[in-house]
C-alpha cells in the first residue's frame, strides 16, 4: 500500500535517528545544552531587562533616552 | 560623565561576551568551510560514481557532524546577553539589528534544520542527485546564516542606512541596500567566511597527513588533501584580497583601528608597513597615552600608504593626529568631537523634557533638528563622543590589536604557502616523503583557530571605545545591573563552553582514530 507523505516524512526521520551510531551522543548532548540554555539560563539568569522592567514601549525608550542623554 | 558606570560591569559584560563570541566562534569556521569540501566531494562521487568518493564524503561528513552538533544554538547565548547585560544597546540598534537577525534564524531553520536531515539520512533513500542537491543547500545555509550576522556587525562597525528616532532612542533603517551592501559589510562577510574555507581546508589537510605518517587511509587522505589544497589555495587568495579590500575600509570608516593595528603614532606621508614588529614602552608618554615604539621592527617603506589610499606618499593619520586632530589634513581633534557629542546628547535631552512639558513648539523644533542633515552630519554623527571625558578614551589597545593583526596576517600567509606546497607535493608525487610538512600541516590545525580568532579581536577589539562606531561608547551601551550576577554567569558559560569544547574534541578524536569504517 503507498504510504502518505507524512507517513513516509516520518519514517525517513524515525529510520534516521534509529540508525544513527555517533549521531545517538550528538543527540544526547544537543539536548542537555538546549535544556541547559533555555530551561536554566534563559528562565533564571538572562530576562530581557527592559521587558522585565517596563510595561510598555513608550516606558521602554524614556528609560533610554534618560540613561542616553543625561549627564551621568 | 560616567562616574556612575561601575567600570567592573562593563569589564565583566565585556568579558562574558568575549568568552561566549570566541567559543562560539570555534565552532562556526569549521562548518562554514567543511560544508563546502563537503559538497564539492560528494559532487566528486555523484559525477563519477566511484564509491571511495562516497566513503570519503560520510567520513568528513561524520566530523561535520560532531562540529554542527556541538557547536548549534552556542551563538543564540550573544542574543540572551544582548537583553539583558547590553539593553540599552539592543533598544538603541533597534530594526537595524532585528532585521537581519530574524532573517538569519528563519533561514538557518529552514535551510539548515530540512536539509541537514536528508544529508545525514537520506544516503539510499532519495536520489543521488536530491541528496547532493541537499548537502551543497546546508553549505549555502550556513554561509547564508553567517553573511546576516556580519551585516549586523558591519552596520556596527560603520552605521549607515538608518534614521535616528528621538522619540523612541532607536535607529530605524530607511535604506535596506544600504545597510546589506556597504562595502564594509561585503567586505566582512567575504574576508570571514574565506577565513572559515581555509581553516576547514587546513583542517582536513592536518587530519589527513595524520593519517599519511600512520600509513593508514591514505587513499581518504590524498584524495581530501587534493580537493582541501585546491579549495584552501583558491580561497586563500580570496581572502587576502577582501582582507586588502577589508583595510582600506578601515582606514576611512575606522581611522583610529587602523592606526592601532599597524602601531601608528605619528600620521607619515609615505608611510612604511610594519611587517615585524616587537613594541616597547616609549620613553616620554607625557600625554598618557600608553605609547609604544618598535624595539624591533621590519618596514616595507612606503607601502602602508598604498595599502590605505593606494599611492605610495599617501599621508595616514596616526593615533596623536587623531586625537589632537590635524589641520593639514583635516582631522578635527576629539575635543571637538566631544562638544558636538555632548550637545546632540543635550538636544536629546531637552527634546524629552519638551515633550513631557507638552511643549509643543519647542517638541517640534528640536525634533526637525534630528532630521536635519545639517544637525545629523555636524552633531549626531558624534553623539557617542558626548558619553567621553577624556579624549584618550578614545585609543583602543593598541598593542593588542597590533599584534593580533600581524598573527592574523602572517599565518594567513603561512597557510598559502603550505597549501601551495601540499598541491605541489600531490603533483610531484612526493607526499608521504615530505615529513616535516605533513607534521607542519597537523600543527597548523590549532594555528588556524588562532589566526581566525585573531582576526575577531583586531575587529572587535581594535574598534574599542565603541560599540556602535562613534554612536555609542561601549560603557553607554551596558545595562545597569548587579555586577555578581553577571560574574556567575560568566563563570557558568566557561563550564558549559569549556564543557562543550571537551566533548567535541573527544567525540571527534576518537571518530578520526577509528577512520572511515
């Protein structure tokens, strides 16, 4: 029977990561550095300060503008 | 001025930058050029059909593996550290800095991330010609991701294309072509990413005289030393001519970089090119400006003339003409630049103040004043200088970028010549016989991580006080935070990086002693 093309997208990547032989640690790696990155750094030591800070655009560029052009 | 900038803070957010971009850096060469070799083998297997090519292909292919995986996702750390330890810097780029950027990631996903699957898994799955078609789109994607990030980074070291918004402190980029084309942008991308072909060149031609004086592989190993020597050959000359086109960039949009990286102190007509040098503290610093003379030094006469304005008795303002300026030659002093800095900080300034008064008047006065060419190209084009209180801020480590230039320069060199050599010997027959240059070659992988990683301390280093050129001081651009909390997470990247780069290492080593089974 044909498969449909998702059916043969999906094995073309389930046939790919099943025989993979280097590839297995790669993996293994790639994910505890994406966990490590966004799960920890990204939500715990990297906020996007004026985000964080300020509600709304407007609030955003006036912090700016102060720390830009006023005498330190 | 800048009494209120903890100097630790800039150091460590400096620092951590440095330590995340050079680490990142690492990794990225090696896949900019390794894809490419790549391909060009697999072409080599698809137009003859011989099955050795194939076996030559997957085992490089392997390594590139092992560089892509370790290295992926290390350069989104830059963009964490842009919002939190560089947000005013984010704010004040603005589009200029998103655009590109989001260009660079919808491609990289796209191309890298679909393409990248059917070369890793497509081999006896889809055609050989689909399949080849795939490896050479992950080495255009790769580049392609890579020519979107040095068009951000050109546009720092020289800003054009841009409107300067007074009401929201962003730039905003009202000419697109300006900003992808500048000559420094076009210059950048080419001079990087031949420096990424020639690395992956001499790193596949080390391996492989690993493999000669083992006496195993040598098939596999003469045959990735005559298409890495080729490949490496061609884009040697390449980058030795962007590099050239690169330098007399810098010589009109970064003056005082060009200065530093060449030791000059006192602007010459017909300046000579250090080629060697060893600097020296200089007896008689009275203006404390850290000068150095050449203890020791040989000079090509005349020839940084022509390397900068392309005639030999050019005149090439030194690091002294450009601070104190020179009349001669038209240099205005940094003293002046930093009262015509100062006063588009004020105007900045009053323009807010006007507007939070609901003045509407003067509001619109002041703000016509940003769009005034006049204003733009006698004032704002030297906000940044405003920030500064001392007109030595403005000389970068000159040392510093001296000597990380000429490493550059003098092992690029030393690659061309070898390349040459290894073509030569495959052509005379004479490889395994030549046993000094095969051990040389293996020795120059770790050189060409330095030559490459030089070069970024010349651009980046060489361009300090700013971060953005002339607009914004480095120390201007950092966010106010706790100085502990960026020490921790300096401290935690060089574990992961260090980590990381043990792994690829490890991982990769082994992969080369077992060979192309």
């Amino acid at each position: 029977m044909e498969r449909s093309l998702f059916q043969r997208i999906f094995l073309f990547y389930y046939d790919g990561f099943r025989n993979m032989t280097v590839g297995k640690k790669l993996w293994v790696i790639i994910l505890i550095k994406l966990f490590i990155l966004f799960a920890i750094l990204k939500l715990f030591f990297f906020p996007d300060i004026l985000k964080v800070r300020f509600t709304n655009d407007r609030d955003r560029a006036d912090y700016v503008i102060e720390q830009l052009s006023k005498p330190r | 001025m800048l009494e209120n900038i903890d100097p630790s803070l800039v150091s460590w957010s400096r620092g951590q930058f440095a330590l995340t971009a050079i680490y990142h850096w690492i990794f990225v060469p090696l896949t900019l050029g390794l894809s490419f070799i790549i391909a060009m083998m697999e072409t080599l297997y698809v137009r003859t059909g011989k099955e050795e090519w194939k076996r030559i292909t997957k085992f490089w292919m392997t390594l590139f593996g092992i560089n892509f995986a370790i290295g992926v996702a290390t350069g989104i750390i830059l963009e964490f550290e842009f919002g939190t330890n560089w947000s005013n810097y984010s704010w004040f780029v603005g589009d200029i800095f998103g655009a590109p950027l989001a260009i660079e990631g919808i491609m990289a996903f796209f191309l890298e991330s679909t393409f990248i699957a059917v070369m890793f898994f497509g081999w006896n799955k889809v055609s050989k010609r689909f399949h080849l078609t795939s490896t050479w789109l992950v080495a255009f994607g790769a580049n392609l991701s890579a020519l979107w990030i040095l068009v951000a980074n050109a546009w720092m070291q020289n800003p054009v294309g841009m409107q300067f918004n007074p009401d929201t402190a962003r730039n905003e980029m009202v000419n697109f072509w300006q900003v992808f084309l500048s000559p420094v942008a076009i210059h950048k991308f080419i001079h990087t990413i031949t420096s990424g072909y020639v690395l992956a060149s001499i790193f596949v031609i080390g391996i492989s005289s690993w493999y000669i004086l083992k006496k195993r592989e040598q098939f596999l190993a003469k045959r990735s030393i005559l298409v890495a020597s080729v490949f490496g050959l061609v884009s040697s000359l390449m980058l030795i001519y962007s590099g050239d086109g690169s330098t007399r960039q810098i010589v009109h949009v970064q003056p005082m970089k060009f200065a530093a990286i060449e030791g000059l102190y006192n602007g010459q007509s017909g300046a000579g090119l250090v080629a060697i040098g060893i600097m020296a503290t200089a007896p008689g610093d009275t203006n404390s400006r850290n000068v150095k003379d050449f203890a020791f030094h040989i000079e090509i006469p005349n020839f940084l003339s022509y390397m900068a304005y392309g005639k030999f008795d050019a005149f090439v303002p030194g690091v002294n003409d450009l601070v104190d300026g020179n009349v001669d030659q038209n240099i205005i002093p940094v003293r002046d630049k930093i009262e015509r800095g100062k006063l588009a900080r004020e105007t900045l300034a009053e323009l807010k103040t006007a507007r939070d008064n609901r003045d509407t008047v003067k509001y619109a006065l002041l703000k016509a004043k940003f769009s005034d060419p006049d204003f733009k190209n006698t004032y704002f084009r030297y906000f940044g200088y405003g920030f500064l209180d001392d007109h030595n801020q403005v000389i970068p480590n000159v040392p510093l970028a001296f000597y990380s230039f000429h490493t550059m320069v003098g092992l690029g060199f030393l690659f061309l010549f070898i390349l040459f050599l290894f073509l030569l010997a495959l052509f005379r027959n004479t490889l395994e016989k030549r046993k000094f240059l095969l051990r040389l070659s293996i020795l120059c992988i770790p050189l060409a991580y330095l030559a490459s990683q030089a070069g970024w301390i010349v651009a980046e280093m060489g361009r300090q006080p700013w971060v953005i050129q002339d607009l914004l001081p480095t120390m201007a651009a950092v966010s106010h935070i706790n100085t502990t909390s960026v020490q921790v997470t300096f401290w935690l990247f060089a574990v992961l990086f260090t980590a990381l780069l043990i792994a690829e290492l490890s991982i990769m080593i082994r992969q080369i002693k077992t060979g192309s089974k």
